[in-house]
C-alpha cells in the first residue's frame, strides 16, 4: 500500500482522531448482536494508546437522517469497547460543539473518547466543509481505519482530511493490502465465487474477475438469470429478465477463472435455505487449512462466514461490504485517496 499508516508518524502526546466502523447490528434491547466491527478496530487503538496518543473515535450506526435517534446512539458500542479494552470509554454528548471541544482538549495521553452518532448531522454525508472542520479541530492527526466507509466522501472520511494529515489505521491497510493482492498479485489458481440476487449489482466485479481469474462461479439468485441466458429451464425462479442478455455477453466472455467470494449461495440468514452457502465456507475453510488465500468479501457474506463460526478459519474477512465491491471494480475509494502518500 502506498499510503501512510500510523506506522509512519509520531503519535506520542497527541490527539488522534480516528474514524471508526462501529456500525454494528443491534437488537431490540440495544444490545449488540455480532461486535466483529468493534474487534476489528482494537489492533489499531490499542497501537494508538501503547504509543502515547490520546484516542477520539467518530462513527455512525444505522441511518438516522440528519436526526438524533434515540436507538441509534453509540452508548452499547461505548459500553463493548470499555470491555474489549479494560478501561473507561468516555462517551460524548455529540460529535461537535463546544461540550465536544472541551471533552477533547482534556484528553489525556492513555484516554478514549468515542463522540456521538455523525449520521445525527446531516452535514456529515453532504461532506460539509464547515462540519469537517469542526470535526477535524477535535484532533492533531487523522486515521481512517474504517474501510467499511471508504468508498464515501463523507465529511469524516473526505472532507476532515483537507484540514489533518491523514494516514491510514491497520484495519484500512490489511483491507487493501489483502484485496489488493488478490487483484494485482494473485496465487494460482485464482477462483472467484459470487453470489447474491441480482446481476445488475455485479456487473462491473463480474466484468473485472472475467479478465484476471482462472474460474468463476456464479451462485444464489443471480444464478437463474444465468441459467436462463443459457437456455435452462427454471421454472418459476426469480430472474432478472432484463440482464438476460448482460449474462449472455458475461458468459461469452468468460473462460475459467475466479477465490473471492461474494453473495451468499441461499438466503443464509434463513437456516432452511443456508445449505448451498454453509458448504461452500466449509469447502473454503478446508482450502484455506491445506494452504489456499481466502478472502471474503460483501456484508452478507462476511454476515454468513460468521455465523458459521468459521471467521477464523479464512485468510481475510472484509469489513467492507460496499466497500469492497467498489474496490474489486477498480473504482477510486474517496476515504483512501485522500490518506497521505508514502
């Protein structure tokens, strides 16, 4: 990767602004379902605090529209990560305003801070300048670490980086190193997987995958739609009957290639249909076990390796999600070109 990381600068008696991912799922009762966004970030604060820094995380949660929403308040995510840590996670009011800056300026070196929801402000998605701002004068560096985000010019992914120096946490750089690598360097043979409903969603990661991998294969819904352009009968299955002849053009294209795996292979969040996606996390663990490179990319997909319990058992699973997918386009991910360059 040719951008900066916290590698690269001294972080001793600073305050490290650092945007996080802790969009994590919650139930009913605001508590956490799957903290995997949270331990995911852990390598990169606990370098930050071992190393003098004092730590003022930014994320969102959910989709709150320009308005504070009382479910999706950061509080459980505070709460998680003080466990996680074994010490205070102090929570803030806000993610801006003078209570805000005040909190922040007495950060000592060793200390956390974790603002409050940035989706609670509109200016934060429109990339505000004076809301980026404002957000970048809470810290003395920037660190994006949240590649679930990089592919929006958000006021905290984008916009704070015209006023900070920017520089990429471990979780960004394992990101790109990994997906990265399987792009520009990959092992042979080089298999993709890619599942999920709709074709229309795949084109571009299909068209790109076609010229580098040496098999493909297509499952879940967007199956049938490939079926169909070959003259299968399918019967009553959902298909996309305006791609028909995309997938025809993709499958003319295409010779054997593909080990990036993409869509869940049934509705794996529904145990009656999780079979087709279960075995196939078994298959990838085993490969992965005999010396294989595993990478997982897509929310559902990292969603179902997860639930199977078999997180552990792959090379990579991306926190990505859309993320992801743009970057397996080759589309320029906004949140990472801004980042500092070696």
């Amino acid at each position: 990767m040719n951008k900066k990381t916290i590698r690269d600068i001294d972080v001793a008696g600073k305050r490290v602004l650092v945007r996080v991912d802790f969009n994590v799922p919650l139930d009913a009762e605001q508590h956490i379902t799957d903290d995997t966004r949270i331990r995911a970030a852990l390598p990169t604060i606990e370098y930050l605090l071992d190393h003098g820094a004092a730590v003022i995380l930014m994320s969102h949660l959910g989709r709150p529209k320009g308005k504070a929403v009382e479910t999706m308040r950061l509080t459980p995510v505070a709460q998680r990560l003080s466990e996680l840590l074994h010490k205070p996670v102090q929570m803030a009011p806000d993610c801006i305003g003078p209570e805000v800056e005040a909190l922040a300026r007495n950060l000592q070196p060793g200390q956390v801070l974790l603002l409050e929801n940035l989706r609670f402000h509109d200016e934060e998605e429109k990339n505000d300048p004076a809301f980026a701002r404002q957000l970048a004068s809470l810290g003395d560096i920037y660190v994006n670490d949240a590649f679930g985000t990089a592919h929006r010019a958000h006021a905290s992914t984008e916009g704070v980086t015209h006023y900070l120096p920017g520089v990429a946490g471990f979780l960004m750089e394992k990101e790109i190193n990994f997906l990265g690598g399987a792009l520009e360097n990959p092992r042979r043979p080089f298999a993709a997987i890619v599942g999920g409903a709709k074709v229309s969603d795949k084109i571009a990661v299909l068209e790109r995958l076609i010229s580098m991998v040496d098999m493909l294969l297509i499952g879940g819904g967007m199956a049938n739609t490939f079926l169909k352009a070959e003259g299968y009968e399918i019967g009553d299955s959902l298909y996309e009957e305006g791609k028909v002849d995309v997938a025809s053009e993709l499958i003319n294209k295409a010779h054997q290639r593909g080990l990036e795996f993409n869509g869940t292979l049934g509705v794996a969040e529904m145990p009656a249909f999780a079979r087709g996606t279960d075995a196939i996390i078994e298959i990838l663990a085993e490969r992965t076990k005999a010396g294989a490179t595993t990478i997982i990319g897509g929310g559902d997909s990292a969603a179902a390796v997860e639930q199977a319990g078999a997180a552990d058992k792959m090379s990579h699973v991306s926190t990505g999600g859309g993320a992801s997918l743009e970057f397996l386009e080759g589309r320029v991910l906004p949140g990472v070109a801004a980042l500092q360059d070696k």
